[in-house]
C-alpha cells in the first residue's frame, strides 16, 4: 500500500511539472504572433507603391530614383509581334534581366528587384520610323514610418491655468501618447518605451514599469494605426530653495519595429514641462464710496476747534463719526509659489480725510497662499468733494524675473453743505450811510 502511494505521489509530481512546460510551448507561437504581422512572405505580401512610368525606346536608357537609390532600366530587345520586352535593370553595377510579356500570366508582366522596386510591362508601341517602345510602370516597396506624439492635460486650480507644457508641484497631471504607423506598409514587432524622468507614476494601468521607463508591446501596426497609452504622473514636492524655473521634468518617448524585410524603423519624441509664474492678487476696495459730512468727537478737542485740530493735531483720536469710509488694499497669492519683498506703489491719502483708524495684517516681506496682506484705513471727511485713489500696484523680482500687478482705483463722493453768500452795498438817500447786505 505504502508503494503505490509513492507511485502514485511522484507520477502527480511529473504531471506538476510537465504540464506548466507543455503550456508555455503551446502559448508561445500565440504570443509571437501577436507581435508579428499575417502577412509577411515578400513573394506575395510587398505593399506596392506606385512610383511613375516611363516609356523607353528600344536600346535607350531611363534613371529611376527611388528610397535614395538610383537603377538604370534599358529595353534590350522586342519579340516581332511586340508581346514581349527584355528589360534589364542595373544598381551599383550589378545588371539583371528580365523578359515581359503582355498576354500571358499577370506575373510574367512583372519584374521585381530584391522586392525594392516593381517594373510592369503595361504597353508596347512603334514610332513612325517602326522603333518600338516599352511602356512602364514602376513601384517602390512601401515601407513603414513611425511616428509619436505626446500630449497632456490643461488643468485650471483656482484661478491658475496649468497649460499642457506646465506642471505644478505635488499635483497630477495625466500623459498621452499615440504611436501611429504613418508610412506605407505594416510593421510588426513594435515596442514603445517611456522614460518619466523624475516623475512619480501614480498608476500603472497595466503597464509594464521600473527603472523610471514606462514598456509597452504593440505588436503588429498595419498601414494608418494608432496605439495609445495613458498614465499619471506627480511632480515632486518643491524644495522652496532652488528657483522653479531651474526645475524642468522631461517625459521622453521612443519606438521601433522592423518591416517585412527585418528593417528597423524607429521614432522618437520629448515633452519638457515647466513651472508655472508666480501670480498676485491685487484688490483695492472702498466700502460707503458715498457719504455726509458729519458731526465728531475728538480725544483732547476741548480746547481746540476741528481746524486746528485737523491742521496741529493730526494724531488726535476721532471717535463718534456717524459717517466714515474704509478704504482697503489687499494682496493675495493665488498662484503656488511664495513671492519676497513685494514694492507696493499706493496713492496717499488725499487731502479732505483724515485717517481715524488703521488695521495692517501680514507683511509685503513674503505673501504665500495661507499668508495675505492687508491694510485698512477709516477715514474721516473733512471736507466735501469727489476724491479719487489711484490704482495701487505691486511689483516683485522672482528668481531673476520681474513681474508687476495691479489693482483699479476708487472714488469716494463726501456730500456737506453748499453755501453761497452774496454781499449788496448801497447808500443811503440823505448821504454819507450805507447798507450792506449779506444773503
């Protein structure tokens, strides 16, 4: 009992082994195929392409240049009942010839050239001095060209518009890339690789990836395909030392195949994304654009009129206004980059207000996406009239690059009273009096 079931444990163990064997076997000629085009017998599966005709004078000559190759045909000799032609074609000294004839077999109408070039026999005629002439059509192996492009999206975050060719740290951003067969023939055994550089790839998507290259098998493109893969990348967290526009993530693409007759084809192309600019809000904002002249109570005022207390005393407190505006610059930074040491260019405070009070938050040394700046005055009118701020503007140098922002001014209309005095003189009737008026 004991035999049989080692007899039977190691037969199991035989079939473990040989059965993953027989199924690798079976599956690599399905596998191979799927790279390598049906068709590939240069007897009967040359994609022909048209290249011209000529007619050619029995004993002349004629040049055909094709693929950077240059062959000489010659129309040798002509049977009587001008149904046949030799032909003899010549390339780097090396002459072949080949007899044509019109009526027979389509095949005996051509004459191929290592299945570079085609020549068909299409007519046969006589000029008036009885010299025949061969008419030709030629044809050039058709071969495939590869050709690869890359695209990307356009994001908007906020109000930031990421172009295609722009990436912004820690952000996703997802690749495509089209392999097309724009030539004039199949070619099989096609291969893409994609090199991301220093980008993080979030998903593999069923691609094959490591070493920082993306590995992607075509197998066979006919004549007009287009195979295309997408993916996601990341790029890194900036260092907030070294200047955005030093930091460039190259994607870089390359393919190749063969076509019928084992040649290697290939294409390449590149992305390059770069930084986005550093961008700044500018908001200069009046709230009442429109007020009264009003009563007021000011610390240490007693002894002094509103005058002079205006003209002496401008740090005087005012309290009690029952009409003011607040006028308020604020910058904010809406792109992802601090920026330094902004100038900030502002219209002073026209004559006519006074400032009541002043609120200032954050600091123009470094305005970043969590840290605006503001500052903020009450003003206080001290005379009626139509006062106009200037747009204030902003300007900073950002690693070697100046930019500039600006914001539109504001107006402020304080209303008060609008008096008009006129004076009348006149004498009186008995001399030497007057009377003024005053309305």
């Amino acid at each position: 009992m004991k035999i049989r079931m080692n007899v039977i444990s190691c037969h199991t163990m035989i079939m473990k082994t040989i059965l993953p064997i027989l199924l690798l076997l079976l599956l690599t000629p399905a596998l191979a195929a799927a790279n390598e085009c049906r068709n590939d017998d240069l007897d009967t599966d040359v994609e022909w392409v048209g290249s011209g005709s000529a007619s050619i004078a029995w004993g002349r000559t004629y040049a055909l240049e094709t693929n950077d190759e240059v062959y000489t045909l010659r129309a040798d000799d002509f049977d009587s009942s001008l149904n046949a032609s030799a032909i003899s074609i010549e390339n780097k000294g090396e002459v072949r010839s080949e007899v044509l004839y019109l009526n027979l077999l389509e095949d005996d109408r051509y004459f191929d050239w290592d299945s570079e070039i085609k020549v068909e026999l299409t007519d046969i005629t006589v000029d008036s001095d009885k010299t025949p002439s061969a008419h030709l059509a030629f044809y050039h192996r058709g071969r495939p060209e590869l050709d690869i492009d890359i695209d990307a999206t356009s994001d908007d975050f906020g109000e930031i518009h990421v172009s295609s060719d722009q990436y912004l740290p820690e952000k996703e951003k997802t690749i495509t890339i089209d392999v097309r067969n724009t030539g004039e023939a199949w070619i099989e055994n096609v291969k893409l690789r994609v090199d991301i550089g220093k980008l993080e790839l979030k998903g593999y998507n069923g691609l094959e990836f490591h070493d920082q290259t993306i590995y992607k098998n075509f197998g066979c493109m006919e004549k007009g395909d287009t195979e295309s893969i997408n993916f996601t990348v990341i790029a890194p967290a900036w260092d907030e030392v070294t200047s955005p526009y030093e930091i460039n993530y190259n994607i870089s693409a390359y393919a190749e195949g063969v076509d019928i007759k084992d040649g290697q084809h290939e294409a390449n192309n590149s992305l390059t994304l770069t930084c986005t600019d550093p961008e700044i809000r500018v908001i200069k904002s009046v709230c009442y654009d429109e007020i009264n002249m009003s009563p007021c109570n000011l610390v240490r005022s007693n002894l002094y009129s509103l005058r002079e207390v205006v003209a002496c005393m401008p740090e005087a407190l005012i309290y009690n206004v029952s009409e003011w505006s607040i006028v308020e610059l604020a910058i904010y930074n809406i792109g992802f980059y601090p920026v330094r040491n902004l100038n900030i260019t502002d219209s002073p405070i026209p004559d006519g207000f006074r400032i009541a009070e002043m609120y200032e938050k954050g600091s123009p040394t470094c305005i970043s996406e969590d840290r605006p700046y503001h500052i903020r005055y009450k003003l206080f009118p001290t005379k009626p009239g139509k006062y106009t701020f200037d747009a204030p503007s902003v300007e900073a140098n950002f690693y070697g690059e100046d930019f500039s922002w600006e914001s539109s001014g504001v107006t402020i209309t304080v209303h008060g009273p609008d008096i008009n005095l006129t004076k009348t003189v006149a004498e009186s009737e008995g001399g030497g009096t007057y009377q003024v008026t005053l309305n």
